[in-house]
C-alpha cells in the first residue's frame, strides 16, 4: 500500500504549485491544505499542525508516510515515494 501523503503548501506559491503538479504527474494520491486561504482557528490550528513537522513553518512541506520533507525536492520525494 503506498504511504499517505499530506501537503501543506500556499496557494500563491510556485514552489508549492511545482510540488502539487510533480505529485499529480507522478499519479501520486495526495491531500494538500492551502494554509493561506484559511482563516482564523483553522489556520492557526494548521499552522501548529505544520510546525510539529517543520519548525520554520516553510512551504511546501510534505508528509511522506514518516518523512518529511521541506521545500521542492523531486528526487527526495521520489525516493520517499519508492519511485526510484
């Protein structure tokens, strides 16, 4: 069974749109939160949520199964996925 991926990323961000197309193009189910189009609890409690991975609060950060991983990096996010 593949590992569950979760990605925070922001709606503006190219970085962040270069990891959702990646994923998509690599036939990856993902779930992924914009946190900038939250608002008020939600985002703030997302934004916890994200510092417990990543402590500098960065996007994209993605959640492979148990790695994680800051930032647009095909082949880190490749070989988390068992692409390689």
């Amino acid at each position: 069974m593949p590992p569950t991926v979760q990605l925070y990323s922001l709606s503006t961000c190219s970085h962040c749109k270069a990891t959702k197309k990646f994923l998509s193009d690599c036939v990856v189910r993902y779930e992924f939160t914009d946190v900038d189009l939250l608002q008020g609890e939600e985002r703030k409690a997302i934004l916890e949520e994200v510092k417990k991975f990543n402590p500098r609060c960065s996007f994209p950060t993605v959640i492979i199964g148990d790695k994680v991983i800051v930032g647009y990096k095909e082949e880190e996010i490749k070989e988390a996925l068992g692409l390689k």
